[in-house]
C-alpha cells in the first residue's frame, strides 16, 4: 500500500457515508402512519354512504392532483361542481367538501404526509381546521 | 453497435422486471434479495478497486500543470495550479473534485475553411458534466427521505429548495428537470460530434441509457403513474433496519426503478463510474510538484550492484603500473 493512511482515512469516510442510513435511521425506523378515518362526522354516516368522491386506491394515489385540478377548475375556471366518475356531484371546495368528513388534518392528512416528507401548501393560503385534541 | 448493444441491454433489464415481478411474483427477490446483495457487491468491490489501486506505486511526480512552478524567489508562482505544498494540492483537489476543473479546459478542434486548424475552448462538456453531477447528488440526497424516519431537516430543506416554484402537484422538481436534459445532452454529445462518436464503447453508452433509465422511472413514478409511496417508504425502512417488508401493492415501476438502480450499483465497481474514487487518487492532480525539491525514490529500485573504480584499480593495480598507467594509490 502506498500513501495507506490517506486511502484508507478516504474509505472510512465512503463506508461511513453510506453506513448513515443504517446507523441512523431513526426511532420512527418501524413507524407505520396509520390515517384515522373516525371523524364524527364520518362516523355519523351509514356505513354503506361512507365513500371518499372517488374510490379509496384513486384517492390514495391521485387526490393531490385531484386538488390541484380542483383549484384550477374553481379558481381559474369558476366552476364549482364537481362530477365523480360514479356521476355523483360535489362542490369542489377544500375546506367545506374534504375537510368536512376528514377533519382531523393532523391524524389524516399528516400522518402520511410526514412520513414521506411532503409539505402541501395547501395550508399556505386555507385555514387550517380548528381540531379539539391536539 | 455499442450503442445498439447497450441499448438493448437496458430494454432488457426492464423486462427481466416484468417477468419477474408481473410474471413470476417475485417481488421478494426484487424488492429485497437483489437491493442487498447490489449494496454489498458496489460497498465491497469500491473498496477492493480501491485498494487495488492503493498497491500501485507513483514513482515520481507526474507535473500536468497550468501555471510556473515553484523555484527562485524572483519568479512568481502558481501555487494552486502548480502547488508545492500540502494545501496547494488540498485547493487543486478542491477545484478538481467539486467544480471539474480539467473539464473546464476543454478544447475542440477543428478544420476551418480548408486546411487550417484551429482551436477553440468549449464549455459545453464541463457545463453538462456539472448540471448532471450535481443534479444527480441532490436527487440522491432527497431519496435519504425514504432512509430515515424522523426525516433529518436538511433533506426536507433540499427538498422544499428543489420544488421551489410549486408547479402541479406533486410539485415538480427542478433537479428532474435538468438531470434528464443533462443525461440526454451527454448522450447526444456522444451521437453527434464525430470524433467522440468514433472513440464511444458499448461501456460508454450502457450507463448513460441506464442512468437516463432510471431517471425516466423516477419521473414517470412520480408525476405520471404514481405509486403507494408509503409503502415504498416502509420497504426501504425494513432494508435499513434489516427487518425486510414487501408491501403489497406497490406498481411495477418501482420495482423497475429499484432494479436499475440495483444495476447501476452492481455495475459501478466494475466500470468506468469508478471514477468517483479515482478521481481523488490522479496523480496528476493530488501530487505536488517538488520533484527538484524532494527526493522521490522509486519503490521498486532494487539495490545496484556495483564496481567503484577503487576497485576496479585495487584489482587491476599491479598491471597497470606494469603498463605504465597512472594509480591513484601506490
């Protein structure tokens, strides 16, 4: 070996880099976010009426871009009333449509967005929902 | 036909996923055994490559420099392009490492009107080459997000960075954006100039079409086809925590995306991508010049054997007296 220390004081630090995430992963390393769907106001409804605008899986992946057309259609477009693919309408509006049955931001819509580390700035420009238990 | 041949390679890896996944429902082997076991072989064949080169000698320092070197006092010196000391390396490494200054000197040439000559800087290469470099940290950095829980701040500040301008949801990043037109400007460079063409191998081509592979994936996951990325989060965890979990449900191009990757990193030791490391062991560029200063033996110099001419006169002293030559010893 020939300047050894140097090298190998390189590859401490390479192994150390790439050893981060498995030293550090955090105490959360198990955590699973767990969004809670026992509103009042959706534990009010009949179990059968319990349905989000669109199905569960197109909501799970596709609600921001729903939002952000939602914004679109009502802030660009003025329209207000929204179509679901099952030909129910809805009036597009975040706080008195969404916010209405999934209240609690903190234990809804947080608790994935955290986990993934996204920061909608939904709440940039809406009031954020008064929730009792904090 | 490297082009081609490299070309091919990475439609197959694809559909090697396919099969895989879609086909044979081995999601284990791909979300887990194959992720593994391609971290193992890029730590571990880094380090040996490494090593490897640790072995070899630099006998003497090789000067490639831009600017006057160190000598009498009346002569003004360049002490970063040409640098004597340990911390003129230290700037020149810095320089070289972080900011592609050899890349930066770049000079094409080419035939003008005729038979005439001429030279002429190009940035191009060095521009490209440091949109894709850096492009390429900060991606890999913002994916720390899927490592960690808590998320350390500063990838959530990176992250909220890139996605400054807040542009659809999920909001666009302008990494994604630079990244895949550097990669596709480094390719064309490759396609379009001649000369650069006649000198590109199949090694050449394979990862830059599976980089560019890769960040397609990555888009297309993101923005277009989206996927459970909770999910995807609680596979990664379970890899870094080394209690493995395939969540159901997670689409195909994840995996897709989690196989290229896995290639890349397989294929890194073993390619020209080594230049990561090789980078900081050029001798051109981390010796500093005081070859006239400093002894410099070569380390494979072995002992001379030799016949002084005390000697040589001590051996032969009779018979040059007997001849009548002149001794340096009675």
């Amino acid at each position: 070996m020939y300047n050894g220390g140097k090298i190998i004081i390189g590859l401490i630090i390479f192994v150390g880099l790439i050893a981060l995430p498995f030293v550090f992963s955090g105490k959360g390393a198990s955590a699973k976010p767990e969004p809670k769907l026992d509103t009042p106001e959706i534990l009010k409804l009949p179990e059968t009426e319990r349905k989000c605008v669109e199905s569960k899986e197109y909501m799970k992946r596709e609600h921001m871009k729903l939002l952000n057309e939602w914004r679109d259609w009502v802030v660009r477009d003025g329209l207000t009333i929204y179509t679901s693919s099952s030909g129910k309408q809805y009036t597009m509006s975040l706080q008195n449509t969404c916010m209405k049955c999934h209240s609690n931001k903190t234990k809804f819509c947080d608790e994935c967005h955290n986990y993934t580390a996204v920061k909608p700035y939904c709440w940039d420009c809406h009031i954020k929902p008064k929730e009792k238990e904090l | 036909m490297g082009i081609i041949f490299s070309f091919f390679a990475v439609i197959a890896l694809i559909v090697i996923v396919f099969i895989g996944v879609q086909g044979a429902n081995l999601h284990y082997l791909f979300g887990v055994v194959i992720p593994y076991a391609a971290f193992f072989i890029f730590l571990l064949g880094v380090i040996y490559r490494v090593l490897q080169w640790g072995r070899i000698p630099v006998p003497f320092r090789i000067p490639t420099t831009a600017g006057q070197q160190k000598s009498h006092p009346w002569i003004k010196t360049n002490p970063i392009d040409n640098p004597f000391t340990a911390t003129g390396v230290f700037i020149r490494m810095a320089f070289e490492v972080l900011l592609f200054r050899s890349l930066f000197r770049n000079t094409k040439a080419e035939l003008r009107d005729g038979p005439i000559l001429s030279y002429g800087s190009t940035k191009w290469l060095w521009l490209g080459g440091l949109a894709f470099h850096y492009t390429f940290l900060i991606i890999l950095t913002r994916h720390l997000r899927f490592f960690f829980e808590p998320i350390p701040g500063v990838i959530k500040i990176i992250e909220s960075l890139d996605g400054f301008f807040q542009v659809g949801a999920p909001v666009l990043y302008l990494t994604d954006l630079i990244f895949i037109a550097a990669v596709t400007f480094l390719f064309l460079r490759r396609v379009v100039i001649p000369q650069v063409r006649y000198i590109s191998l199949a090694q050449d081509y394979f990862p830059l079409f599976l980089i560019f592979s890769i960040g397609l994936t990555g888009v297309l996951m993101r923005y277009f086809l989206k996927t459970d990325v909770v999910g995807i989060k609680e596979l990664t965890m379970g890899l870094v925590t080394f209690k493995p979990v395939v969540p159901k449900d997670i689409n195909i191009i994840f995996y897709i995306h989690l196989f290229l990757v896995s290639t890349l990193f397989i294929y890194f030791p073993m390619s020209k991508l080594m230049h990561m490391a090789g980078v900081f062991l050029s001798p051109t560029r981390n010796l500093a010049n005081n070859n006239r200063a400093e002894m410099h033996v070569n380390p494979w110099n072995y002992p001379v054997k030799v016949h002084t001419y005390e000697e040589y006169e001590n051996d032969f002293r009779d018979k040059m007296k007997a001849a009548g030559l002149p001794v340096e010893k009675e």
